[in-house]
C-alpha cells in the first residue's frame, strides 16, 4: 500500500469526535482501533483518485459485522436487506473500485469487518432510498444510516467520516476540515434566518386556534428547523445539480424597486413567487393530523366524523408536503441561468438572473471560518475565489443585512456574511447529511 501524509493522529482527532453524543440517549458505537481505522481511510482516500471504466466512483464504506447489521435493520423493522458474499473478499482498492458501481451509496452500503484478523467486504446493506430521500425534501421520515463508523468518498482526494448519517469530519486533500453544518442552527447566519420565527408561530398559532386545536406543539426550535429545513432543500437541489448557482438572501421589507437592491443587482428576470404560505400550510397541517391522531394513539375507537377529520387532515398535509418540493425544486431550478437568484428571509422570490453590480473597495480579503465554536478562522485573498464567489461577497460586504449561499460546479457549498468590518465563510455545508 502506497504511503499516505494525513494530519498527526487522526484516528485521535475523530476518537474526540466520536465521543459526544448527538443527541442525549445515543448509544454510541465502539470506533474501530487505530490500525483498521487507518487502513479504512487509507484505501477509501487511494480508491477516490481512480475510476473503473472511465466512471468516476462514489461509495460509503461501514465498519459493521453482518450480523449486527441484521440485528440492527430487523430491530428497526427497516426496509432493503443484508446481502451477504458466499465468500469474504479482501478489502482493498481493486476490489473497491470494482463493487462501487454495483453499490449506489444513495441506498447501499458496503459492509466491512475483520476476519482472521484481516478486514474483509463481507457483503452490501440494502437500505433502501428512504433516508436519501429525506434528506433532499422527499418525505417527511426515514431510518438514519447504520450507528457506525462510515466512510464515503465523491469526489478526488476527498472523504467523509460519519455515524448514523452525521457528518464529523472531512479529509480533503490530506487536510482534516470539520463541518460547518451547525451554521444553520446557531450563529451569525442561524440568527438572520430566526428573525421571522415569532411571526411564523404567530400565524400557526391564529390558524391552530381557529380549529380549535392545542398549541403547545409551537416552538421557536421547531418553526426554526421548519424555516432552515426548506433552505437547505433548495441548496440541496442546486448541489445536486452540478451546475452551481448563487442565492442571494435580503429581508423580506425589501422590494424588486427598493434602491438598496437596485444600486447593487441588475435583476435581468424580475419576478414574484411567494413560498411562505407553502411553510406555514406544510407545519400547520402535519400539527393538526397529528392532533386529530389522538384517539389512534390511545387506541380508542373514532368516531365517523373523527375518522373524516383525520383522513382530511393527512390528506391536507400530504398535499402541502407536495408544495414544497415543487417550490423547494423550483427555486433551485433557477439558478440554473446566468446570475443570482435574490429571495427574502421570508422566501419571496424578487428575481433571477441577477447580475451583482456592489462594489466594495475595501474587500480584499475574507475569513474562512476554521473553528465554528468561535467564529473565527483564517484570511484568504478573495482573488483566489471565482467570479460567482467574489461577486457575492461584494454583495455582502455592502450590505450588511444580508447572507450569500455559493454552490460550485462540483457541489461545494459556501455560506457568506458580513459581521462587524468582516466578511465571514463557511465552507463544507453538510446540508445532504450522508456525509457527502
């Protein structure tokens, strides 16, 4: 095996990672011991540089046993199935590279474990593309990927540790980046995005007691998570895309007409698409079916009329499910022309196509956030980034008030805003979970 250059200790770095729980009940799995750990990565990251007949691969590799894996999906009662070889084979890159194209990584993954104390591919974890799904706005529930060590590659040179679908880290280029997937849930940018949440909860309030439903389902966290949810749908959409996109994202009090967008974008599309009743339809309705599924809970009989109720409800919900994947889809869609899309925090479309024209004599350099604990990170010359990039940063420089989601041609996704005299990005957005 080739010899590889990774930061010292890595399997420490992770082992610290790997210790905190992400929610408080989690059971956390044993991490494999430095030496398999070691050879995991290092054929996973060799394997990422090489293709199989000219396909660039893609693939999540688990340190799993087939037979906790059995016990894990049966426990669950999770669709797909363990497909176990007649006869282990040995893990290394040949091997990889020729099972990848079989194991699309949006449902299968490949299981490995030791055996006579060499790590084999016993076989493949079926899981079904609920969880992808659920990922990318598709449905509302799924099963998280297996409670265990997971590696994933997609692109050359670069990997992803994770567990049960969460992202700890990222080794790109033999350089370990941690995930800034937390943007969304505090932070500069989580507090731009969390200004309209009393007003959200306002109206579902209005409407919950209109039917005379309770209201204690209502929560600043969960019309945040609402509100961030249908964003990262739509980043989500444009990362998968491939043809990278800019979404510009002002308040709501601002117009297509108002000066302060003017005299820094020439919209060459203006035009008015309103998502936000789209959000409140979607959140009342998955209350209110579940508030009319009270006597099925308690395992009471309904009456016809309770029945109808319910049946309406989850109907209703459904739909509004519907709406937002269509919206979530057509948002992304546009960034697909030349230019910028422009939105409000309230998800009211201003325009597409949008050329930004701010300029910002004393943007010279940015900061590319390292530590997300606080805020703080490394210059970086903003002439080392492309033109979609330094345009919204311009953007964001001038107006102060404002976030810039950048997706690149080959799915990076960046997160830029000005706090204090500063231009702030975040890099390495994990918003498909998975790991990639």
């Amino acid at each position: 095996m080739v010899g590889f250059s990774y930061p010292a200790d890595l399997h420490g770095l992770v082992r610290d990672k790997w210790k905190k729980r992400q929610w408080s009940k989690e059971i956390i799995p044993d991490l494999p011991g430095k030496k398999t750990f070691q050879e995991m990565i290092d054929v996973v990251y060799h394997a990422s540089f090489l293709t199989e007949e000219r396909r660039r691969m893609w693939f999540r590799v688990v340190y799993i046993s087939e037979k906790e894996a059995k016990k894990t999906y049966i426990a669950k009662k999770a669709p797909g199935g363990i497909i176990k070889f007649s006869k282990p084979r040995d893990f290394n890159v040949n091997e990889l590279l020729k099972l990848a194209p079989a194991a699309d990584p949006t449902q299968v993954l490949i299981g490995v474990y030791p055996k006579d104390s060499r790590l084999k591919i016993w076989g493949l974890i079926e899981a079904g593309t609920e969880w992808w799904d659920f990922i990318r706005g598709q449905s509302s529930v799924a099963i998280a990927p297996p409670n265990a060590f997971t590696v994933s590659s997609k692109t050359p040179g670069q990997i992803s540790i994770t567990r049960s679908g969460i992202l700890l880290l990222i080794l790109d280029q033999g350089k370990v980046i941690d995930s800034s997937s937390e943007v969304f849930s505090k932070g500069p940018v989580a507090d731009f995005l969390k200004k309209d949440s009393r007003k959200f909860n306002q109206e579902i309030r209005k409407r919950l007691e209109a039917d005379g439903l309770d209201t204690k389902w209502i929560g600043n966290d969960s019309s945040d998570t609402n509100i961030t949810h249908f964003l990262q749908r739509i980043v989500n959409r444009v990362r998968e895309k491939f043809h990278g996109g800019a979404l510009i994202m002002v308040p709501d009090e601002i117009h297509a007409n108002d000066t302060r967008l003017t005299d820094r974008v020439v919209i060459k599309y203006p035009c008015s698409y309103d998502c936000w009743s789209v959000l409140t339809d979607e959140y009342f309705t998955n209350i209110k079916s579940f508030e009319l599924s009270a006597p099925l809970s308690k395992k009471k009989e309904m009456t016809s009329r309770e029945y109808r109720d319910y049946q309406n409800a989850r109907f209703e919900h459904e739909r509004a499910e519907e709406m937002i994947k269509r919206a979530a889809g057509f948002l992304s869609s546009l960034t697909a022309v030349d230019g910028a899309v422009v939105i409000t925090d309230r998800f009211r479309l201003l325009g597409f196509g949008a050329e930004i024209v701010a300029v910002s004599p004393s943007l010279k350099r940015v900061v590319m956030i390292t530590d997300f604990e606080k805020s703080i990170g490394e210059y970086r010359d903003v002439e080392l980034f492309g033109t979609r990039h330094r345009s919204a940063f311009r953007f964001c420089s001038s107006f102060e008030n404002s976030v810039a989601f950048i997706v690149s041609q080959d799915g990076e996704i960046r997160i830029a805003k000005r706090v204090g005299s500063e231009v702030l990005v975040w890099s390495n957005i994990n918003v498909g979970s998975l790991g990639f």
